[in-house]
C-alpha cells in the first residue's frame, strides 16, 4: 500500500505517486503498513523476545533490566538492515552468552537472522539476505559464494566451524564478496553487510580486528528447554495475523532509524 521512508526521526509510509523512480514487483513486500506508536510496538510478541535476548526484562521493580544492551540490539540490527556503506563497515558477531564446552544453542540468534530475512526478502525465494551454512563453508572452496545475487544486501554466515579466522573476512568486509560461478568466466564483486553467528567464544585478535567487528552476546534466556515457541504458545511469522505482522514491521524500521540516529551502540 506505499514505500516507507526511514530517517532518524520517524518512519513515514509514501504514495507510489511520490517515488522518485522505480523498484523491481518482487521487492514489494506483501503486506499493508502503517506507522505505529511506540506503545503499539511493545504490545508485540517481537518487542518482546528482543528484550529477552537483550537481558532486559523487568526486574521486580518495574524497571527494565539492561537497557543498553537493548539498545545495542537495535542498532545492530539496524545496521544490518539498511543498504548504507558510506560508513565505518564491520561485520557482526552473534554470540552464544553461555560458557559451555558443550554450548547449548537456540539462544535466538538463528531466529533473529531470520527476522532480518523477512523485511529484506519480499518472497520466500528472495536474494536480498542469504544464509549459509557456516559448518560447510571452505575459503578454499572459491564457488563457495555462488549463491549471492547482485541485490544481496546481507550475507548470514550461520553456524561457523571451530577454527574459524575473522582475517580472512578482513577484505570482504570493507570491498564486498567475490562471487565465482562454474562456467561463469566473471567475478562479481557484492558489497553487503556480513553477520557470523557461533555458539562458542571467538578470539579477536588486535586493534585492527576489533576495529572490523562488532560483537552481541544473546543472553542465556532461551534454550531448548524454553523456547520462543514455549514461551508465546505459537510459531513466529507462520501463526502471526496482519496485526502481529504489522507490529513486528514497525519493529524492525524503528531499528534502522534508531541506528540513524545513534550509530552502533557496542
């Protein structure tokens, strides 16, 4: 029903009439929007898990727990979501807060990539985010990227291998990702944002690696004993009506203009 506009200061939903040019069908995502007050938005069932991994709950005097790391969260995120490159670029590091040797997992943080998907890719067989197997991926495998599109704005590293070496990232984080395809003579250079996610502790080595990453530890509130599903009585974004949906849409632009507003809060 309209484009969005996103600033620091408001999320504004726009006639077609007034864009500025053209967008592709399939990047319209299929769902009617309108902005939502702030209140609205902590009715929803996303607001609510966001503070969970943020440890920001309510403590029993009513005050939220952990309101930076909530912040935080936001403006990672919307970091993540936003095609914006003139700026510092880094890649993000989703922890496991667990200190385990046996890590647990299903702290939320496939979950919340999965989120990002959702806003990014208008269908299900959208190119904007891609996920890959981090436990499958080779450097030296150089077809390894041949999934990414020239739209791909964000590239999900999920699960990575013990082993791993951020250095290699290095170059990728600030040119883009080589794409080769066999029988494809061409590389293509994708610059996008680049989420790793692990379930165990990463060494992060200097000033300069630092300088490349920005790390969230999701808190030790989910598990396989308590899951979201647990927790709200339903699947997210399978059971959800348009209301949940449009509270969760609100949500997530209301990420991208709070990173316009603050930058990345670590």
């Amino acid at each position: 029903n309209g484009f969005v506009t996103v600033t620091k200061d408001a999320v504004t939903l726009r006639a077609y009439k007034s864009l500025p040019g053209f967008i592709w069908h399939d990047q319209i995502i299929q769902r009617d929007f309108k902005a939502l007050t702030h209140q609205e938005i902590e009715a929803g069932v996303y607001w609510k898990f966001a503070n969970n991994v943020s440890e920001n709950w309510a403590r029993p005097d009513g005050q939220p727990n952990n309101p930076l790391r909530f912040s935080s969260f936001l403006t990672i995120t919307g970091y993540n979501l936003h095609r914006f490159f003139a700026t510092k670029l880094r890649a993000t590091i989703f922890l496991d807060g667990r200190i385990s040797d046996d890590p647990d997992g299903r702290s939320g943080q496939r979950l919340h990539c999965k989120a990002m998907q959702m806003i990014l890719n208008a269908n299900p067989n959208g190119k904007q985010a891609i996920t890959i197997d981090g436990k499958k991926y080779d450097s030296q495998n150089r077809f390894n990227l041949d999934e990414l599109h020239v739209s791909t704005r964000l590239v999900i590293f999920d699960d990575i291998k013990r082993g791993f070496q951020i250095e290699e990232f290095f170059n990728a984080i600030v040119d883009g990702l080589v794409r080769e395809r066999k029988g494809d003579m061409n590389k293509v250079r994708i610059l996008s944002k680049i989420i790793f996610t692990l379930n165990y502790t990463l060494q992060v080595r200097g000033g300069s690696a630092r300088d490349r990453v920005v790390e969230f530890e999701f808190a030790d509130y989910y598990s396989s004993q308590k899951s979201p599903e647990m927790e709200f009585g339903h699947w997210f974004f399978r059971d959800w009506d348009a209301e949940e949906w449009l509270r969760f849409d609100n949500f997530m632009l209301m990420c991208v203009s709070e990173y316009l507003r603050f930058g990345i809060i670590n």
